[in-house]
C-alpha cells in the first residue's frame, strides 16, 4: 500500500545496503518511520534486523545509501552526533557501565545530554536539574531501591530496566529499541511492556521484537526483514493476514520469540 | 534531595586523607633524613597519579608513559641551561611541551586493540629515547646533561643537600596536581571518562565524543607526567638518557597495580610501596634487586592483588 | 644496495623464526606475552655455554637450544601461564614484563652481563661475492645458512598447519576455543604443544641469531618491540603475515641504519606507528578473520 503522506517522516532509510565481502547482510532497505509512530520491524533471526539498527545508528558504515534523520542526511555522521540530534537506541544484549551504579550511570548521561559533558571542574553531583531528572527517571523505572548498587550486581531485569532508562536519559525524539524483552522472565515483563508503552507520544518508536503479543499490541505499522531485505509492510492488520508473512514463519513458533 | 546527596558525598574528602597528606608534609621536617626519599616518592606518585588517569579511569593500557616523563625532564633541563634557573618557569614550560606531546600521541591510541595500543605507546617513548640518543648536541647523549643549579624555590627557599626544600617543592607540585585530577575524576567528564572504560560502545550510543575526551585526557595526563619528569630534574640538578627507559614504565604499571587503578591514591600508595620496598631491596643485592622485583610481579598477578593483601584468604584454595 | 637487501632478509628471515611463535600463541590464547624474548635468549645461552665449556659443535647446539627453550616453555605454560589465560591483558602484560625481568637479572646473575662470543665453525665463516660494482652481491656464508634453515623452518610450520591433523586442530582453535573444545579437541593440548613448540622456535632463533644479533642478559628487553612489531603488523591469524612484516622490518632496519645512521632505529618505529594506525588491526589480516 503506497503511504499516506500526511506527515514527513521523521527517521528514513533510503536504499541501505551493507555487504560484508561476500555477504550482503542489508539488501537495499527503504524504511520510513513517522512521527510519533510505533514502528516495529519484524523478522526470523539473521534477517539483519539489528544491522540495520547498527547502520541507522551509525555503528556501520554503508557499502550504499543513505540515513535521513528529521530531513537532514546523517549517513556522514559519527554515532554520537546522532545520539545528539536525537536518535537513539539500545541493545538487544546489556550494554551498561558495569562499575557505575545507575544513579551515577544516569547522571553521566543526563549530564552529557545537557552538554555538561565535558564539565571537569564541578563534581557529578553538582547539578540540582540533573539529579532531580536523574530521580524521576528511577523512579520511573522501578530503580530507586537500587540506585546505588553497582550495575554489575544488579539482577538481570534491573539491567534491562536501566538498559532503556538509559536510553531515555538522552531525550530522543527517535527510539530504536533492540529486542527490549529478550531474556526477560516472565514475571518482569509486564513492568517493562508498561514503561514502553507509557513512552512520550511524540516519541517516534522503531522496536524490533520476535514476541509478537508485544509487537500486535504495540505496533501501528510494522516492516517485515527477510534475508536483508524489506518483503513487505502495513498495518498490523495487513501484515497478520499477509500470506508470504505467513509462509516466512510457518513452522517457526511464533507465540514466543 | 536523596539523588544530590549521594552523587556528593561521594566526593567529600574522607578522613584520613588530610592525615596522609599532614603525615606526608611532617617527614621532612620530623625526620630530616627521609627527605630524600620522600622528594623520589612524590616526584614518582605524581608520575603514577597521571598513569592512572590514562590506564585506571580511560581504559587505555600504555607501556611508554616514560615518554612524557623524560620530555618534562629534557624540557626542564634545557630550559634551565638555556633560558633561565628559575623552576617555576621551567616546570611550567616542561608541563606545556609534554602536554602537547599527549596531544599529538593521543591520536595514536585511539584505535585498535590493547596489543596495538601498547606497542604504540611502546614506540613512542622508544622514539624519544632514540632522539634523546642521537641528539647528542642537544641532549649530552649518553652523558646527559648534568650540573644543573636552579634559583630558589618562591625565590626564598634554595636547594640544598639534605633536600628538605626539594621533599617540599615537589610535594607541593604534587598536592596541587593531585587536587586538579581529583576534581577532574570526580566531574561529569571523570564519570564520561570512565563510561568511555566500562563500555566504549555504549559511550558513544549515549552522544559521547569518545575520541575527543580521550585526546583531553591524554593531554592532561601527558602535562601531568612532564611535571614529574621536571620536578625530577630540578631536584637532582640533571637529566640523562634513563628517564626514557622501559624501565620507567614497566615500574609504574607495578605501582599501579599494588595501589589499584581507578582511585587515584591507587598511585600514591603503590609509590610509597615501591619505592620503600626498591630501597629495602637494592640495599641487600644492589645488582640484582630487579629479579626480586620481577618476582613479586609474578607473584602479584598471578596469586590476585586482593588476596595478596588478604592473607587470610591463602589458607582456603578455590575461587 | 644487493648486499643490504640480502642482509635485510637473513636478518627478518631470523626475526620471523624468533616471532613466529609468539604470533601463534596471541592468536590462539589472546595472550600478550612481552617474555617471549627471554625464551630466545635462553635458547641463546645454552648454545653458547655448551660450545664455550663443553665443546659442543655448532650444529649440535641448534636441536639442542630448541629442545631447551620447548621444555621450559611447556613447563612454564603448564605451571604459570595457563591460569593466567581469561585474565585482563594489563594482567598478562605485567606478568610477562616480571618474567623478563627475573630472567634477565638471574642470567646476568648467573653469567655475567658481557656480550657472548660465538666462534662459528670454519665452513661458516668467509663471504662469496657476485656481481660488480654497485650491483654486488656480498652474502656471508652463515647468513646463507640462517636463510637456508629459517625457509626450511617456514615450509615445515606451513605444512604442519595445512597438512597435518594437529594444524587443522590448532586452527580451530585460533579461529573459535570453545567450538573447537565442543568438537573433542583436548585444547589444553594443543596450547600446551603450540607454546612449547613456539618457544623452541624462539630458542632456536636466539642461537642462530647470537653471532648476528648479539647476546647479554638484556636480549629479552632489547629486541621485544621487534618481535612486537613482527605480530602486530602481521596480524596473529596467519604465519604469511608475520612472514611478510619480519622481512619488511629486517630490510628496513638493516637499510634504516646502512643509509641514514644517525635515525637508525627512529624510522623502524615510525613505520611502525604509521601502519598501525592505518591498520590497527595488522597489514596482512585475512578478510573476516579474527585480527
């Protein structure tokens, strides 16, 4: 279906390509992510979901095209420039600052988010406005009773807590959320699933998720990955009765990922 | 408000390190004999201090921080040969070049592995040394350049041979620049400092210009090495091809790792250690004093720098 | 010019039997061993103490050195090395810079800190020239000998690596440990047998090398960065790139000091720190491989 143009969209991807020598690991992906949408890319393993999010992010390099980021194109741009024009992800594997407790792992942040950054000569803890957001989003995540715990003696699902909170220190206006999740018990998703959803609406989300209650009862549209390339894309609606979705997954458990 | 108060205590002077300090400023005058030893103590401190800023809190394994050393100390020397004998001058102007030495080495560690990155630093000071060899007309080569007087230390204190005024002018060089890194550490750019260690990928995922904090910090750390190096010099009256040795560097990983990287008294304290255990050591085998010191590194990595110093934990075996 | 490139190569042909084992055990334990000198040097010194106080002939000597330097590198690998392979590499590298430095004390202790003598056999001494004028071709006849023995060296490591069950089983290693250990392959073994065969190469390498190189108690700490050098910029994942970067770094440092003496060693570690820095992970890395 051709795409309603009634907003710009606010991430794309035009024609990405990635090879690794003989491996053509992205096949000419063009994606649009709208404002405010939640966007989920789907797909069976290998299919080069999180590679995309490396390209988009710029952790790779494209062998061709091109990332729009709000209209500017951002192929150029090392990772951290994205980061501060808004567009950030997090990781289907903890990546965390394992000898930082969250409280000081969110003020770095938060303080970098600020451009205080590079401050050098005022302590951490300096800043009231950054420990008072610092507080919120603990609170926000469940991880006051925890905040002065190393990261690298926290339980897993407080990991994964302060993985997206992370990721919410720095205020973006695009989230890419890499398999948010995976690996979480049961028991704890739900406080998870609750804080995705309650994200802000003018915060355009691109999750990547193999559960697939969580992607119908997240998902206003979703893009379908195969073998690096895009095979189709819709309203959750369409992609469910999508017979070549189907055939994709047919004989693979779908109900959990 | 709760958050505030943690991130600031933690930053709050403990106790017994104004003891320490106190302690350290007391020796010369109470036991003017040690004065000597404690001027090679905070003149090393200070050396592993600015190791520690590179290695402890940015992650970055080096083996040629002996490079900054012995540029602070040739700095100072000629300077004093050349220009003038006033110290502070010449400390300033040894910090300045040395600084800008970090600055053009730090490129050279920015990328690549921990193999690369020691070969790199590796070769750097080996380079200078090189230069410092073959420079000959400049440097005194092999013999150095030697017999060096400075002006007094505030135009009031002169050096003299018991060396108390060298104990304290290199102390106070030392509290000073120690204070500026613990402020360094302690900021929000210690704590990217250290993200950058934890976790480079994710410094970068959270808008952190990972490359420029690291040439900052190497920077800073290679200005910081240069004021031991001149502070060597100024207190000796020379300086010659040792202060580029693998030695040099391969000692300050050995202070380092008894004191702890990451906290900067990791530094001071593994300084203090060294350089008594070297004085113990070198007045029983003078010759040989580096095999017992080759020993206890050894020893040290492979028994655990933690149950060492717990000796406790030896009696029971398992992880 | 001939004659410098011929020395070039005798002396990276050396260089690369001394690193050689040192680029296998980095790729296959991932550990950083700076000690990998001392090994040489002990190779070194038991063929320069069996010649000067046991007359043993020269070419006796050479089995023997390897032999040497295998045993103390298998018993050393067992005892001290091993527990120390998940450890950080700050770890590793202390480590090793304390074994060197316990070595170099203990055989200046031991032996004294002269440089040693080593008288070559008659058959080795002397010079064949070819060629005139500029293009001659001066090739002492012991560098002949190195040249012949380290291609005979590189041809067998490249058949045992290619042709052999052992080199199939110490590739796997290097490429995935754990895979490799799932498959049945006893790794213990198979780094236990690399690091020993490593170190007798080294062992090996240092006797050869006594009468070119030189050969004092501080061996190790002299001609460290060279082996460095050799596995960074060849890259640990074949032995064609340690090959290539020893033969680069001999041509260029015998060149270095011949033409321009006063920046002799200055230019063997800029080059160094340029290729690096342009290929941080080695000039000869195999595409997909691990560096």
């Amino acid at each position: 279906m051709s795409d309603a143009a009634d907003s710009v969209p606010v991430l794309s991807a035009r024609g990405l390509i990635k090879k690794f020598g003989g491996i053509t690991a992205t096949n000419n992906v063009t994606l649009d992510v709208r404002r405010g949408a939640r966007h989920a890319l789907i797909g069976p393993n290998g299919a080069g979901k999180t590679t995309l999010i490396n390209l988009l992010t710029g952790v790779l390099t494209p062998t061709e095209g091109r990332v729009v980021l709000q209209g500017e194109d951002i192929s150029g741009l090392a990772p951290h420039e994205r980061v501060r024009r808004g567009l950030v992800r997090t990781f289907q594997i903890n990546q965390l600052f394992v000898s930082m407790t969250p409280l000081e792992t969110l003020a770095l942040v938060i303080s970098q988010q600020r451009g205080r950054g590079a401050t050098f000569w005022k302590p951490l803890g300096g800043d009231a406005e950054v420990a008072r957001r610092c507080e919120e989003l603990l609170a926000q995540f469940h991880l006051s009773e925890v905040m002065n715990q190393r990261t690298e003696y926290l339980a897993y699902g407080k990991r994964r807590l302060l993985e997206i909170a992370i990721a919410l220190a720095c205020e973006p206006r695009v989230l890419l959320l890499d398999e948010p999740v995976a690996g979480v018990p049961a028991g704890e998703r739900e406080e998870l699933l609750q804080t995705v959803a309650a994200l802000p609406a003018d915060v355009s989300v691109l999750l990547i998720e193999h559960d697939m209650d969580l992607v119908f009862s997240f998902a206003d549209r979703m893009t379908v990955l195969v073998n690096g390339g895009v095979l189709t894309e819709g309203s959750p609606e369409e992609i469910a009765a999508n017979e070549e979705v189907k055939a994709v997954y047919l004989g693979h458990e779908v109900a959990h990922g | 408000m709760q958050a505030q108060q943690t991130l600031i205590r933690s930053n709050r002077f403990r106790p017994w390190e104004p003891v320490l300090w106190l302690a350290a400023l007391a020796i010369p005058v109470l036991l003017p004999h040690y004065a000597l030893i404690v001027n090679e103590i905070a003149i090393v401190a200070l050396f592993a201090v600015s190791l520690d800023l590179v290695l402890g809190y940015a992650g970055i394994v080096s083996l040629g921080h002996a490079a900054f050393f012995g540029l602070g100390a040739y700095t100072a020397a000629l300077f004093c040969k050349h220009v003038s004998p006033d110290p502070h001058l010449g400390l300033l102007v040894a910090i300045a070049a040395s600084a800008l030495l970090g600055l053009a080495a730090s490129f050279t560690v920015l990328r690549g592995s921990d193999l690369t990155r020691l070969m790199v630093t590796l070769g750097v000071a080996l380079i200078l040394l090189e230069l410092a060899n073959k420079l000959d007309w400049l440097t005194g080569g092999t013999d150095g350049i030697q017999g060096l007087v400075f002006s007094p230390v505030l135009g009031l204190f002169e050096f003299e041979l018991t060396g108390r005024v060298a104990s304290y002018y290199s102390l106070g060089v030392l509290l000073i620049l120690f204070f500026v890194a613990r402020r360094l550490v302690n900021s929000p750019f210690g704590a990217t400092l250290q993200a950058i260690r934890d976790n480079r990928l994710r410094a970068m995922a959270v808008g952190i210009p990972v490359h420029a904090r690291l040439v900052s910090i190497y920077t800073v750390a290679g200005g910081m090495a240069g004021a031991a190096g001149a502070l060597f010099t100024q207190t000796s009256g020379f300086a010659s091809l040792d202060v580029f040795e693998f030695h040099r560097s391969a000692d300050l990983m050995l202070m380092l790792v008894v004191g702890g990287t990451g906290w900067l008294y990791g530094g001071v304290v593994g300084a203090i250690v060294f350089k008594l255990m070297q004085d113990a050591l070198s007045s029983i085998t003078p010759q040989y004093w580096t095999f017992w010191l080759g020993l206890f590194l050894v020893v040290l990595v492979l028994v655990g720098r933690d149950r060492l110093f717990k000796p406790w934990t030896w009696i029971r075996r398992g992880r | 010019m001939l004659t410098i490139l011929f020395d070039g190569i005798a002396y990276g042909m050396l260089l690369f039997i001394l690193a050689v084992g040192l680029a296998v055990t980095m790729g296959l334990m991932n550990f950083i061993n700076l000690a990998h000198g001392a090994f040489a040097m002990v190779g070194g010194y038991i063929t320069v103490l069996l010649m000067q106080r046991m007359d043993v002939p020269f070419l006796v000597c050479l089995p023997l050195a390897f032999a040497g330097a295998a045993l103390l590198g298998a018993v050393l690998e067992r005892t001290l090395y091993r527990p120390l392979y998940r450890k950080p590499h700050l770890d590793q590298v202390l480590f090793s810079i304390g074994l060197v430095f316990m070595s170099v004390a203990a055989f200046d202790y031991f032996v004294g800190s002269t440089q040693q003598i080593v008288q070559l056999p008659a058959w080795l001494k002397g010079r064949t020239e070819l060629g005139e004028g500029a293009w001659t071709l001066g090739m002492g006849h012991y560098r002949i000998f190195i040249i012949a023995v380290c291609a005979a060296l590189t041809v067998l490591l490249q058949y045992i690596l290619s042709r052999t069950r052992f080199g199939s089983r110490l590739r796997a290693s290097v490429d995935d440990q754990r895979v490799a250990a799932g498959m049945g392959i006893n790794v213990n073994v198979v780094f236990l047998s690399t690091f020993a065969f490593g170190s007798g190469l080294a062992g090996l390498g240092g006797a050869l090398g006594a009468e070119v190189l030189g050969l004092d108690p501080t061996f190790p700490l002299k001609f460290m960065i060279y082996f460095l050098i050799v596995v960074a910029v060849g890259g640990t994942s074949s032995i064609t790139g340690p090959l290539l970067a020893a033969l680069l770094l001999g041509i260029a440092d015998v060149a270095g000091k011949y033409y321009i003496p006063k920046m002799g060693a200055f230019i063997v570690y800029s080059l160094m720190i340029v290729i690096l820095l342009w290929r941080p992970q080695g000039l000869f890395v195999r595409q997909g491989g691990k560096a």
